[in-house]
C-alpha cells in the first residue's frame, strides 16, 4: 500500500500529516517541488495543467504502481477511536498503530469485494458513534481514502466534489464500499487556505451539487445544514461480512 498525501500551498500542515504517515509520498505542483524539499519526504510532482480534485487523483492513480493508494488530504490533524466515553478517546499519533489500522481496512475491503476503503467521516465526534454498527458498506469517504486496484476512475467534470461521486461508482459496480466507522481521521475542511481552496466558488459548488444530483438522482440526497452541505447515498448495505482467519 502506498500513501499519498496530495499537497498544495500547506508545507506545515503536510509536514504535521507525515508524522502519521512517514514514508508517506507528496505529490505537488512541479512549481512548489523546491518549497517542498525541505520535508524530506518522497515527492511525485505532477504538471500545471493537473487541476482539480478529481484530474488530480486520477493523474495519482496513473502515476503510482503499487495496487492500493491511499490517498489522505494534507490537512488531517488526528487519527480518533471512536469506541468508548469522550473522554476516553485519545488521539491515535502513533504511525505503527496508524499502519496496522490502514492494513485491516485494506483486508476488510477485500473480503467484502469492495474497491475503496476509508474510514469514519463524523468529524471525530464520538457521541455520533454507534457501538452496534461498526463498519458501514455503503455510504462515501473522503480526506481519507483507499483505493484497491484501477478499474475506477474519477470524473473529471468534478473539481471539488469528486470523491463522492467515486464512491458511488464503486457501489454500483461492486455493490458495496468498506467504511471502518470505529476510525475517524479529523481535518479541516471547507474553511482552509491552500489546497483546493483555489477551486471551490459559491457558484461552482452549486454547478458540481446540480450535476452530481443529475447524475444519480435518488441514491444521492442534498441537503443544506447551518455552516456545509450534507451529502447523503441512499444505498442500503446490511449484508454479514465474513473475513477468512
């Protein structure tokens, strides 16, 4: 497995992700490769007409040979386990541990037949956490996400709404997606400089909402919150996971 951390404008904030990630591989604009030097982390540096989420992770895909990418966004702060009292639950920092959750997701994904993998996107909140429902097989991840094999591929139409749109690709050919819900890797969003901040417009996040709901229509809900938009898949997925011992 290979973990990417795609980076633009953020030297810091990458150098705090690959604490939990050493050996982790950068990938950044060409132009930013000197300001990323001093890391001293593996660098892929991508050409300037590589825009946008979605032709950006698919030129990663291309670019990268091992089998399974996981490619994590560069502002993730934390790793939470979400089991257990708030209190309880302390950050997860240390990268052997960070591993060996990343390689159980992977197995879990390939038992159940699923293509991507990923983990709780609650934002870190552990009253939302259900003790009862563990891993979820449908829904969308992002931030954070395994991707096994390449018989997938982003839609370039998608800037900044890219990955839940691969998801659902993902359920409609394979039936299922894997989600560790005990995990949640905790990052800032849509209120962070760099990145893709460069992208993301009022105007061009209503176009991508329009299209992504043209698209898949009642397997997808929209629906507007206080400060973000709720992007919900109505695939339903219950079916027993069994994992060879």
């Amino acid at each position: 497995m290979r973990v990417v951390i795609p980076s633009r404008k953020r030297v810091e904030g990458c150098r705090h992700v690959l604490r939990l990630f050493p050996g982790a591989t950068v990938v950044v604009h060409e132009g930013e490769a000197e300001a990323y030097a001093g890391l001293g982390a593996e660098l892929l540096e991508h050409p300037p007409e590589v825009r946008g989420i979605a032709p950006l992770k698919n030129w990663i895909l291309d670019s990268v040979q091992d089998e399974v990418v996981f490619i994590v966004d560069d502002d993730i702060s934390v790793l939470k386990a979400m089991p257990g009292r708030p209190r309880r639950s302390a950050p997860i920092a240390d990268p052997r541990v960070i591993a060996e959750i990343l390689a159980n997701a992977e197995q879990m994904a390939r038992a159940a037949g699923a293509p991507v993998f990923g983990f709780n996107a609650n934002g870190g909140d552990v009253r939302k956490f259900r003790n009862q429902e563990p891993f979820a097989l449908s829904g969308w991840v992002g931030g954070a996400m395994g991707i096994i094999g390449r018989e997938l591929r982003f839609d370039p139409t998608l800037k900044v709404r890219a990955d839940i749109d691969f998801c659902l690709q993902a359920q409609l050919k394979h039936r299922c997606i894997f989600i560790d819900l005990r995990f949640a890797f905790v990052e800032q969003r849509f209120n962070n400089t760099g990145g893709n901040a460069h992208m993301r417009s009022e105007e061009r996040n209503q176009r991508e909402l329009a299209y992504l709901k043209q698209k898949w229509g009642k397997w997808l809900s929209i629906r507007p919150g206080k400060t973000t938009v709720r992007l919900i898949v109505n695939v339903g997925r219950r079916q027993n996971l069994v994992v060879a011992r």
